[in-house]
C-alpha cells in the first residue's frame, strides 16, 4: 500500500483499530456484570468463586505474560497479519466461551481469548505509530485511549443489556460477528509494517520476559485471592517474577540484539510516563472494581442499572481524551498529565464520601470526575512512551504500555481486593462467629455471601444484611484512600520527571522518520 493512499485512509484505518482494542477491553468489562450469573447453577454454569476467579484470571495470565512477546513478534513478522491473527483467535475462543458447560472449560476458552487479546492490542498502538504522522499522531493516540476508556464504561451496560434479554453465555457470543468484520476490514484498510532491520532473534529474552511476567502475575492474583502477602505461595512467586524481570533487564542491557533495548528507560518521557500509567491504573481499576459490588451487592441495583451508572464515566471519556493533544499543544504534556492524576485522586478521595444509602448522583458525579482525569493522563503518556521510541520499534514500545497497565491493573484489583476484604472481616468478626462453620466461611468471603447466608437463614439472617454492607463500605473508604495516596504519589512523579514544555524542541523523535518511510508501505 502506497503512502499517499495509507494517509487518504488514515482516519478510517483508526477506526478499524480501535473497533479491534474495543473488543478486547470490552470483553473483560462485559465479564465482571455475569458472574454473579455464571455462578448461579439454574441460570449459569454453578461456578465457585474461586472458579469465576480464575475465569478472569487465566485470561489476566496469559493476556500479561504474552503482551510483550507479540508486540516484537508484530515488529518483525508483520503488524497486520499478527492482528488478523490475534483477532480470529480471539473469536474463537470466545464461541468456545459461550457454548462452555463446564467452569473448567470456561477457564481454558478464557485462556485462549488471552492469547488472543495478547496479540492483537499491541499492534493497535505500533500501527497508529506507524501510519501516523507526529504532528496528527497524538491526536490519534487521544481517540486511541478513549475506546479504551469508552470499553471500561459500557462493558457493564452492554452485559446487562445481554442478560436482560440472553443467557450468560451471550456476553461472549457477540464478539464473533464483530470480530468476523473487523478482520475484513482489517484486511481491506490496514497496511502491513514491520521493523526492516529485526537484527537476530532474542529467544532468551523472550523466554524471560514471558516466565517473568506470568511468574509475578501468578502471585500477584494469589495474594488478592488468599487475603496475605507474606506467606510463601503468594510471596515466593512474587520474587521469583521480579528476579527473572530483573535478569531479562539485565540480559536485554547486554546482549547484541535486544528484543527490548532497556536503555530506553533513561528517558524520561518514557519511565516518567510508564510509571504514571502504571499508578494511575493500579488506583483507579482497583476502586472501579470494587464499585460494581458496591452497586449490585449493597445497592440492590440489576446488572444493567449498575451499566448505566457507569455511564458518567464513558461521556467523560468521549469529551476529554480526544481533546487531550490540544491540551498537551497549549500546556505541555507535563502539566496536563498531572492535572490528570489529581482529578483521579481528588475522584479516589471522594468515595470516603459514599455510603450505604448515598444518592446515587453522588456516584455519578464520582466516575464522572474520574473518568475526566484519566482522560488526560492515558493519552499523553502514552504519547510519550512512543514518541521514545524509533517507529521499526514501536512494537515493543506498544507492549511495554500495556504491560505496565495489564499489570497495574491485575495488582490494583488484588491489593485493593485484599484491603476491602480485611477490613470487611474485621468489621464482622464478631458476628460471623456466630454462625456455622459453612456459613460463617461463605459471609466471611464476600459481601455477596453473606448475602447468599442471610437469605438462606431466612428472617433469622436479615439481622446480617446491614453491618455486612456496612463493613463492606468501611474497606471501600480504606482501599480508596490508598488508591487515592497511590494516584497522588503518580502525580507527583509526573510533575518531577516527565519533560515539560522546554523539553519539546529538543526531542528527537523526528531523526527516525526517514528509515520508517519503506515500512510504511509495507516492506
């Protein structure tokens, strides 16, 4: 495909790519509102929490452990057939999640959709580095991160629209026809790219990159999972993660033909903005979780009611984060990073403010503001990262970005997880000691438990209903102050490293373009 006809498509070839990262992102959101069905065992599959746990995490493992890899497998087998590939995977995988009559079978289709998303959500990223130019590329890269905002908000909505009218297994079903024509068009729109100087392979790298990441994010999930952090199935796995991240760091400084140079993290619009993403999505992922609980569990409010509360969020989205390269242009990615972070924290703050029957335009309110200010921390940052890197390299830059939120993201929801889940069971100790063994283990476990025991009890278990909600939003407000200091402490390191407005001239990012011209045409 010929430059002149890549730039007349530009703008449709974004929103090819951007319908592909919607249907990944949009699949995990979707997810979250149809457990509570998958467990039922009339209407669902009868799943335990701890297998409705592992239905979202092996995707979170795999998705994780190969982001990496297939961002330099993009870089040097070709963009757009990695992304056809990854997308037709991912469809698959999500007709053998719908039709799944098994937990068991479920948890491995989940698996398989993580290899999927793994292979198609960093090629979204390389690809609009590559077909767009620096002056229109941040602008792309605002759209860019909206879909993934505008996916986090309406995935509830979608999914309670589903099951109000489907059985669980639709909350799957629907990406395959999207998928079907996404890959068309894919095939159609998008030009092949590809690094032209690959060097030689790096399998070491690669192996270490993959054991690394699913190493820590296995004990990253444990620990969310068993309430602890410092017994030695959830902290062996944890060091022995970072170690092997550490040695493929330590391997990559060294060897002739990294598959990541690391070195690049001595810039700071690279490591100041990863680390932002980072931050930023391990607080506010962590409280968004949490939230759909709140609503659904505490609130009594139906799957596509809880949907529609995120709404606030999804509009915030859509009015900033296409906006945030004019605001970069006029006060420097910088400024309007760490005004970002500081919406997000002044949002995480302001659950202390919600309790158990808080109006609900307070909550509204809530996403709203938090949905402005990721808004405008995820594009310019993300900008950043790239604009770090040559374009034949955008691949790895791609996966690094959605690592370092990948892994946020899986930690946020486990450290958080874990807080709410202490302070839960400290506030019922004396309560659930009064029940049975079984019972006492079920409402210990989840809000959603104890409510599942107080119906069980009958009259007898109403008296549980109130302090569990109550104990419920009490490790709410605890998580998000430490979300919130998390959130803080992010913009902090924003308005410390990352270059500000003087920094711009001096960038180097234009040298590469000449040698990122044939790639562009696909050779």
């Amino acid at each position: 495909m010929d430059p002149q006809t890549i730039q007349r498509r530009r703008w449709y070839i974004l929103g090819v790519l951007t319908m592909s990262l919607l249907v990944v992102v949009l699949d995990n959101t979707i997810l979250n509102v149809a457990l509570k069905t998958i467990a039922d065992p009339q209407k669902g599959l009868g799943a335990t929490q701890s297998q409705l746990e592992w239905a979202i995490n092996s995707y979170t493992l795999v998705f994780a452990g190969l982001l990496f890899t297939f961002g330099v497998i993009g870089d040097r087998l070709g963009r757009r057939r990695v992304l056809a590939g990854g997308m037709i995977v991912f469809a698959v995988a999500s007709l053998l999640s719908a039709y799944a009559q098994t937990p068991e079978q479920l948890i491995y289709a989940r698996a398989l959709m993580g290899l999927g998303g793994a292979a198609v959500m960093p090629q979204t990223l390389s690809i609009i580095t590559n077909v767009f130019e620096p002056h229109e590329r941040a602008r792309a890269i605002g759209i860019w991160a909206g879909a993934v905002g505008l996916a986090v908000a309406i995935g509830p909505l979608t999914g309670g629209l589903l099951l109000a009218h489907f059985w669980w297994g639709s909350v799957f079903l629907i990406n395959v026809p999207v998928i079907t024509a996404g890959v068309l068009l894919i095939a159609f729109l998008v030009p092949e790219s590809r690094n032209p100087r690959p060097g030689r392979l790096d399998p070491l790298g690669v192996v270490l990159s993959v054991v690394g990441l699913v190493t820590l994010s296995y004990g990253i999930i444990e620990g969310g999972e068993k309430g602890t952090w410092l017994e030695t199935p959830v902290l062996g796995p944890i060091l022995a993660g970072l170690a092997v991240l550490a040695l493929f760091a330590w391997h990559e400084a060294r060897t002739a033909s990294p598959a990541f140079d690391v070195k690049l993290f001595r810039d700071p619009r690279m490591s100041a903005a990863v680390a932002s993403i980072a931050l930023c999505f391990f607080a506010a992922t962590g409280v968004f979780f949490f939230a759909n609980f709140y609503m659904q569990s505490v609130r009594g409010l139906t799957p596509l009611q809880s949907g529609a509360m995120v709404l606030p969020f999804a509009i915030a989205q859509l009015a900033f984060a296409p906006r945030s390269a004019a605001m970069v242009r006029r006060f420097g990615a910088k400024a309007v990073c760490t005004t970002g972070l500081s919406l997000v924290t002044v949002a995480l703050a302001s659950y202390h403010f919600v309790g158990t029957h808080t109006s609900l335009w307070v909550l509204g309110a809530i996403f709203f503001v938090q949905g402005a200010g990721m808004a405008n921390v995820m594009p310019p940052a993300t900008e950043s990262v790239m604009s770090a890197l040559p374009r034949e390299k955008a691949g790895g830059g791609s996966a690094i970005n959605n690592v370092a939120r990948q892994v946020a993201v899986a930690m946020g929801v486990a450290v958080l997880g874990s807080v709410v889940a202490s302070v839960y069971r400290g506030d019922l100790r004396d309560r659930l000691a009064a029940l049975p063994a079984g019972a006492r283990e079920a409402a210990g476990e989840s809000i959603e438990g104890a409510h599942a025991v107080a119906a069980q009890l009958g009259p007898a278990g109403q008296s549980l209903v109130g302090p569990a909600d109550a104990a419920f939003v009490h490790g709410m407000h605890a998580a998000s102050a430490a979300a919130a200091v998390v959130s803080l402490i992010g913009a902090l390191v924003v308005l410390k490293w990352m270059p500000g407005r003087a920094a711009a001239p001096a960038e180097p990012a234009p040298a590469p373009e000449p040698e990122s011209r044939p790639e562009r045409a696909g050779v």
